[in-house]
C-alpha cells in the first residue's frame, strides 16, 4: 500500500483545477516528461510539492492565496516521481510532440486512492502512458535510442532524498459567516430588549407613572386656537346682507400672567369688560384631562387700533391674534332675518343660527412647545401641530335688497300711522315660490341686538299667530268651486244672520232675510252668512282637507328657525259652533307666511309651490349650490283659480266692496281683506289682527304680497290694505311689470 493510503485526510480544501505557470499544458496524445521538481511538481507523501511547503512554511495564508484555477496534480504510484534517467552523450532526447492545452477545470480534483491504482504499461517506443487496471495512467520516461553497435548504458539506481519535516499547520483564522451570526445575533437581542421595554412602559407602569409623563408633556405645549372666516349672507344679487371683517381677539395665558388685578384694570377700559370678570378668566386653572389652561379668550372682536394699543403694554402672558367681527352693513335691514351672532361667532337669532353649523366653518389649531420663564416662546425643532381652520359657507337668498328696503319702509311707517304693535309683509313670486321680501315691525338694529327687547327681535311673518279671518273665506270659495258645488253666477240666498252651536253669526254688511246675491258679491262685502252657507255644502272633512292643502296646520319650511305650525281642528274636534267660526277664518291658527303661501296656489292658476328664503348656498371654495327645488302640489284645475282669482276682483274694484283701498293704478288686483285676533299663549288678545292679501297684475300673477298689522281698532281693509298697495306699486315698478292691458269686468253684487 502506498504511503498516502495510511494517512488521515488532509484539513482544508483540495485544490482546484486550473492554469499555473509551473505546468505546462498537455493534450490526450502526449505528456511532457519529468525529470526534477522543476518539470513536473511530483507530490510528496503529504500530497504537497517543496515548493509549497516553502510557500506554506514562509506564510500560512499561502496555501489560502494559490491559484484557483490551478490544475489538480495527480499523485503517482507510491507517492514519489519516477527517478530521472542520465542521458547518454550521444543520445538526444525525443522531442515532446505539441499538445493543445486542456481548458481549466473548476471542480476539485478526485482522490485517488493507492489500493485503487494499477501500474500502467509503459510504452517503450514513444514513452507514453498506459492506462492500467484501475484507470490510473503513468507516466515513463522514454528509452534512448540505440546507436548502432553500441551497448545499452546502465543507469544509476536514482537516489532517495528524505522528505523534509512538514510544520504543524496554523491556526485557522476568524470566520467571516460565524462573525456574521453573531452580530445578527446582538442586533435582534438589542432590539428585543428596546421592544419589552416599549411594552413595560405602556402596559406594565403603573397609572400615576404615565399620568406624570402626560402632565409634563401638556405643561410644555400651548394651544392657540384659529377662529375659522365665517361665511356672509348675501341677497338675490349676491350683495352683503351680514358678512365678517378683520378686527382681533386679546387672550391671556394664565402661567404667565403677573398680578393679574393689576393688569385686569390696564385691559378693563380698553375691552369694555369688567375688571372682576377679567381677574377671574386670567386666573390659573387646571384643563379636565390633566395640565395647565395656557389659553383664555379675555375678549374677541376688537379694532385693530385698541389691539395695537394692548400689544404695545408688552403685558407678560397677554397677547392678540388675528380675528373677525360681524358687520351687517344695513344696520336693520332685514335684521328680523338675519338675526346676529355672539361674540364667539355663534349664531343666536334669525338665519345665523338656523344655519350657523354651515355659516361657522370649522376652527383650526396651533399647538406648539415652549420654554420656560423668560424662554417662554416657540422651541425651534419642538413639537409643532397646524390644524388649519376650514372657512363656513355663505348664504344666498332669495331676498332682495332694494326691494327689501322698500317694503320694510313703508311697513314701518304704515304701523306708525295705525298706532300698530306689531306688524309684517311678505312677498312671494308665485312661479318659484321665492320670498323677495320679507319684512317685521318693529325691526331693530342688528350691530346692537341687546339694546331691543327680545319680542322686538321676532320674525312676525313666520312666528306670530292669528285668525286669518275672511282671508280664509277665499279657500272655501275655491275648494266649492273645484268641487262643483258652486259656479262663478252662481247665486245665493243670505239673511242677516244665523246661528250655530248657539252662536249668531251675522254680516257687516247686513242683508234683509232672503236677499239674493252673487258668488262675486259675497267676497266683496264679505259676507260671513254666506260662506257658511256655502261651507254647509262642503261638509266639515272636505273644509279640513281643502285647508291642508292649502298649506295650513304644518310649517312652510321656508328656512326660518322657529316658525309656527299653526293648528287645525280636525273635523271629530268640532263643536257646534265650528260649523260656523271656522269657515269665516276663526278657531284656525294660522301665519302670515301659510295664507301668503295658499294665495299664491290660487295665483299659480291652482298648484302650491313652498315658499323658501334660501337660493344656494356658496362654498369658501368652488361654484355656488343651487338650493333643493321646493315641493309642489296641485290644488285646484288652472280654470277653478282663474275663476277665483276674478270673483276676488270684486274685493278691490266693486263699490262698497271691503278692500277698495289695495287699488293700484293700472293693473289689475285680486285679494281679499280679514280682520281676526292675535293669538298669545293660548289667548286671544282684544286688539284687532287686520290683513290684506293679493296678487298682481291679477289677469296674469306675478306677486303676492300678504300685510298684517296687529291694531287697537281698525279692519284689514283699513290699516292693511292701504299698505299693500303701496307696496305692490312698488314691486311692479322695481321689477318692470308692464301695467294690465285690459280693465276688469263690472261686477253685480245682486242678480
């Protein structure tokens, strides 16, 4: 057995295969001989050439460092090269042929061991390598050729140089994939340690630990809040009913406030507020959830000149930031609608708070950390949150301001002249159902709301109750002629009066027993025998229904907070004596806006469309949005409404008939005059609640325009109808409505 078959394994990887300059490229057919360590790199038993054990022994790292792509040489039989042969003088050694060098194999070489070799047959003509038994090819050195007549030499038996001692070999060094574990292995433990301490802080510290950590973060930031722009309430024509202006808002921050008596009565003459008050808000207090109030409004709304004045004080803890005030430039116009705000800017009365989420916006908020003391702003790189503030959206109504005006002047001097306390008129576009104007008396100024009495502040259209009286007679005329009971020559028979339920109902205009009349002539005078006559035939759940659909007994929904329902009795609430009151307009509640609202069904030849305020609504940013179109129902057939609309001609333009004072010069008016009482709290008051309501140009309605005057003495035809016409003449005018081109019919009275 060969010596390298008793060895133990080598350490360390074996070679690779691949070029190195100290072996020269072979081919299949030929293999250079060798005859020193120079030509052929012969293995040792230890399976290394000297000449790299000199390299090993000269650097460990050597054997690391070889070539890789170095061929594996192949251990011969025995472990040690053939020996050389000593050539003889005259004999020259055969010329290897060329060989074409083998590509570099890359795979380790194969072990072969000694038990597996064979000796290989020697080819003694041309010196190579046969192949024995076990594949193992040896390499012999090629025979001399032989001169005639000469001996064959005899070579030395070659000599044996004893293998030199090889070094232990060196520690192997650090490796690289084991120093990368166990880095991996540090990190993940690091970050696992990081991790159960986030846990213990959160979930494991006690209550008071992390109530401790809250207060001294809250102690170091402060809260500024940021008054969102609040939207404007425009006209028809998009002018500025109410909108805000610049102005400023003065706050404290109570830790560092210094005597704040002392600086209260500085502040106090400047805000128009109390010293009291002012000590008490810059008072130290601490916020619900934990921490001390940085942020405490002393007052809102200041010019800007009395806010400079404050910040040139140079106060500790009293500062001024940019704010709002609400202005309403028209001072009372349309004041009884718009209502007014707070100084917060919340709205209080009137269409500021019924829209007062849309109009406010949303506020925004600066929360930033400060330092301490003389330190006290902004830390640089702290913590800083901006909540931007959100701008409210404006209103656009359907009012319009010049028209407005109008008819809020000559409401206020109408009342004055009948010595009224209270009074309203309204007028409607009987196509959209818009409110152009809607106007209340007394009015007061929006600027100063407090220095009115709240009852001062209402909106008589929409909140206050009354009879309607006879305006209500017009229902019943038209819901008997939509039903077929009466025609427009219709003709009946009256007396002077009648009971119901043990009440006498008489006329004004008081007839002998038996007197005829036209269905034109009891509007004219009024005629309550008549219309009660009339209601007879309808029946009391016909009446109830026509007054439904007429739009009484629920709220118009045209936009005001607060507006009255009114109150219908239902027909098995009727007593004896509704029969008779109810027709004529008494035991119904009622507004102003709800008959406003009927009258235009009759001048929109029979449909009912919802009276509103509100025409878009207009975004701080982006296109305006039109409002919800208003419900519609019809009522009458358009004939049945021109046929009313005709018969209450004859209020205006008969000879004794109760409205003649709503005349307008040149155009056509249908309307009707009542007189009822004002209902407060259950109870009927003893003044006289007197209305007119009508429609022009009456051959084809335009405008309804509904007037009411709450009166010591006096009828609807007297303090109401008067007003009417000057305010219809007004509205025709504004909007240019050319006059009627026909005159109405003369009406008969008695057939």
């Amino acid at each position: 057995m060969s010596p390298r078959a008793e060895e133990p394994p080598r350490r360390g990887q074996p070679p690779r295969r691949g070029a190195s300059r100290d072996v020269p490229p072979e081919d299949e057919g030929a293999r250079r001989g060798f005859g020193g360590i120079g030509e052929a790199r012969a293995y040792t038993p230890r399976g290394r050439t000297v000449a790299e054990r000199d390299q090993r022994t000269r650097s460990p790292r050597a054997g690391r460092t070889t070539d890789p792509f170095r061929p594996a040489l192949q251990v011969l039989d025995g472990g040690k090269p053939a020996p050389p042969r000593k050539r003889q003088p005259a004999e020259e050694p055969e010329a290897a042929p060329q060989r074409t060098p083998e590509p570099p194999r890359r795979g380790p070489a194969k072990k072969v061991t000694a038990a597996k070799r064979e000796p290989a047959t020697r080819d003694k003509q041309n010196g190579r390598v046969r192949a024995g038994a076990g594949g193992t090819r040896t390499r012999m050195a090629p025979e001399p050729r032989r001169v005639a007549g000469s001996r064959p030499a005899k070579s030395a038996p070659p000599r044996r140089r004893p293998a030199p001692a090889v070094p232990a070999e060196p520690p192997r060094l650090a490796n690289s994939a084991r120093r990368l574990r166990l880095g991996t292995v540090l990190a993940l433990a690091l970050f696992a340690t990081i991790g159960v301490r986030l846990v213990v802080l959160q979930v494991v510290e006690s209550p008071e630990s992390l109530q401790r950590l809250l207060r001294q973060r809250q102690d170091r930031l402060t809260e500024v809040l940021l008054p969102a722009p609040r939207g404007s309430i425009l006209d028809s024509g998009g002018e500025v009913l109410a909108h805000s202006v610049e102005a400023r808002y003065i706050y404290a921050d109570p830790e560092l406030v210094q005597k704040p008596a002392e600086v209260a009565a500085k502040l106090s003459p400047l805000l128009g507020v109390a010293p009291s008050k002012l000590t008490q808000l810059m008072a130290r207090k601490q916020r619900p959830g934990g921490g001390a109030v940085r942020f405490v409004y002393l007052a809102r709304g200041v010019d800007v000149a009395v806010a400079d004045r404050i910040a040139a004080m140079n106060l500790p803890g009293i500062r001024e930031d940019r704010d709002e005030r609400r202005d309403v430039p028209g001072a009372d116009l349309a004041a009884n609608l718009i209502g007014f705000t707070g100084e917060d800017h919340t709205g209080l009365e009137g269409l500021e708070a019924r829209y007062d989420e849309l109009l406010r916006g949303t506020d925004g908020k600066r929360v930033y950390e400060t330092g301490r003391g003389q330190l006290d702003k902004e830390i640089p790189g702290g913590y800083h949150k901006l909540t931007p503030a959100s701008p409210g959206t404006s209103l656009q109504l359907t009012i319009d301001r010049d028209l407005q005006f109008e008819v809020q002047r000559i409401l206020g001097e109408r009342m004055e002249d009948v010595d009224a306390t209270v009074g309203g008129a309204v007028v409607l576009d009987v196509k959209t159902g818009e409110v152009l104007a809607q106007a209340s008396y007394p009015a007061y100024d929006a600027q100063k709301p407090f220095d009115y009495k709240p009852v001062n502040r209402e909106d008589v259209v929409t909140s206050v109750i009354t009879d309607p009286g006879s305006t209500h007679k017009a229902f019943i005329f038209g819901a008997a002629l939509q039903e077929g009971l009466v025609r427009p020559d219709s003709v009946l028979t009256i007396g002077p009066a009648l009971e119901r339920g043990g009440y006498t109902f008489s006329d004004t205009h008081r007839q002998k027993k038996g007197t005829k009349m036209t269905m034109a002539g009891l509007l004219a005078y009024s005629s309550n025998v008549g219309t009660i006559l009339i209601a007879d035939k309808l029946g009391k759940q016909r009446v109830y229904e026509y007054q439904q659909k007429f739009g009484l007994g629920r709220a118009t929904g045209e936009g005001m907070p607060g507006e009255a329902e009114g109150k219908l009795l239902p027909p098995d609430e009727w007593s004896g004596s509704a029969a008779g009151s109810i027709p004529i307009g008494h035991s119904v509640d009622a507004t102003l806006i709800q008959m406003a609202a009927g009258y235009a069904t009759i001048a929109n030849n029979g449909t009912y469309v919802q009276p509103h305020l509100i025409k878009a609504t207009i975004p701080y940013q982006g296109p305006a949005v039109p409002a919800p179109a208003p419900a519609t129902h019809q009522v009458l057939r358009p004939e049945v409404a021109a046929q009313l609309r005709l018969l209450m001609e004859a209020v205006v333009d008969s000879k004794g008939g109760t409205g003649t004072q709503a005349r307008v010069d040149g155009w056509r008016i249908a309307g009707k005059t009542g007189t009822g009482k004002r209902l407060i709290d259950g109870q009927y008051t003893k003044h006289n609640a007197g209305s007119f309501i009508g429609m022009a140009p009456a051959d084809n309605p335009r405008y309804v325009i509904a007037v009411f005057a709450d009166v010591p003495t006096g009828t609807g035809g007297d303090v109401a109808a008067p007003a009417f016409a000057e305010m219809m003449r007004t509205t025709l005018l504004h909007y240019k409505v050319p006059p009627s081109g026909t005159n109405p019919p003369k009406f008969k009275i008695f057939p």
